[in-house]
C-alpha cells in the first residue's frame, strides 16, 4: 500500500480491500507482492467471494458461526460440478449474518442466511439458518429479499441446499435470466420445497452428532446471548 497505492487502502462493501490510484504499469508487481502475503486470490464480486458477519466467533449476539458457514461454502463449492464454471451461477451473492441484526447484510443478498436454531425430537437445540431470496443492493436498485416461509435449513446442510437451489436455477431458468429474475417468476415454492426436504435433523446419536455442532466446532451447540459488538 506504501509503495504503489499513495499509503492508502479502503475496506469494500464487500469486505475486501480496495487499492486506489496504482499505476497501471505497477499491477503486475502489484499482484506479485499480493499473492505473496496470500491476498491474490481471484474472483472477487462472484459466487465464491462471500460476505459474512463474526457472529458467534466473537460477538455475544450471535446465534450461529457465519464466518464457519461462509468457508464451508467455499469449500464445497469446489465439487459442484459445472455450477461454478456457469457465468450467471458465478453471478450470485451470498450473504451470512449469524442474527436477525443482519451484519453481514443477507438481506441484501441474491441468496442470503440468518442464524437460527431448531430443535430435534428430544428437545436439543442445533444451528440452523433461515433462507432469504432476491435481494440486491447493485445497479441503483435496492431490495430486500423475502424468507422462505415457516422453514429452516440446518447449518450442517446448508451447501446441500445452496447446491440445489442453483441447480434448480441452472436447470430452469429462461435464456440470460439472472437469478433475482427467475426468483420472481417462479415464486419461493420451489426453493421452500427444497428446504424443507432438508429441515429434518433426527434424535441427538452417534449418527447425527454433527447436526448438533456449529460450524467449525467440536462441542454440542448451545445458544448463549449476550452484549454483541454492534452495541459496544
């Protein structure tokens, strides 16, 4: 930043960080020095570059780990095959806030998720996530998204639902349709349908163990409140 940007950086919307001002004949080096520090990686502004809030990494108001949810999306994102190669799939944004406070901006997201919890037959709790679409905050246009009503999608299986909705979008949409726009002519129904095929989590066993533990985590979920960093 020193050397090729006049000293300074600027944090993006989107949780990156912007250099102004580089030179153009710089950027090379630029990137060099970048990949170095392992901050060169591609693809910002697509499917993969997720924005997420702390959550409950490190605020007390968080009901779920975003941040966790966010790198498992990465992740899976790696076997969805021929999703991620599809240029309007590569388009859509995905939001995580881990509460209804919204600071990782779901609501403004193509696919958006705000922590949750739901309970399995006995009674214990497990992190879960309700579902936003349609959102967008691009192009002058602002709007929230709508929630898919009365479900929500266990943490645990939330790239098994994001796989599917994009693969329902793939499979369906009408020729250059973005995803806001096939939201709006096929309705919620559909994606609701897929969540709730996925809403079931079972008793707490040695087979279902997971479902009960947050991303990231190696203990049994358990929902604690308390001062968050949004009101410090």
């Amino acid at each position: 930043v020193r050397k090729y940007a006049p000293g300074q950086a600027r944090i993006t919307y989107e949780q990156n960080l912007a250099l102004r001002w580089v030179r153009e004949g710089a950027l090379y080096d630029v990137w060099k020095a970048l990949k170095a520090v392992h901050l060169a990686e591609p693809e910002a502004h697509t499917i993969t570059d997720i924005v997420a809030c702390p959550a409950t990494d490190s605020c007390k108001l968080g009901i779920t780990s975003s941040m966790g949810l966010a790198g498992a999306l990465r992740e899976s994102f790696r076997s969805y095959n021929g999703l991620m190669e599809d240029p309007l799939v590569k388009k859509v944004h995905i939001k995580v806030s881990g509460c209804p406070n919204g600071c990782g901006r779901h609501h403004n997201a193509n696919i958006g998720f705000q922590g949750a919890t739901v309970k399995g037959p006995g009674g214990q709790q497990a992190p879960a996530f309700e579902v936003f679409l349609g959102g967008n905050y691009e192009g002058g246009e602002v709007r929230y998204g709508r929630r898919l009503p009365g479900v929500k999608v266990p943490a645990k299986r939330v790239p098994e639902a994001v796989r599917a909705f994009l693969e329902l979008y793939k499979a369906n949409r009408q020729e250059s349709e973005e995803f806001n726009a096939f939201v709006d002519r096929v309705g919620l129904q559909p994606f609701a349908e897929i969540a709730g095929r996925l809403r079931e989590i079972g008793p707490l066993n040695r087979e279902n163990i997971g479902l009960y533990m947050d991303w990231g985590k190696t203990v049994l979920y358990k929902l604690e409140r308390g001062e968050g960093e949004c009101a410090v």
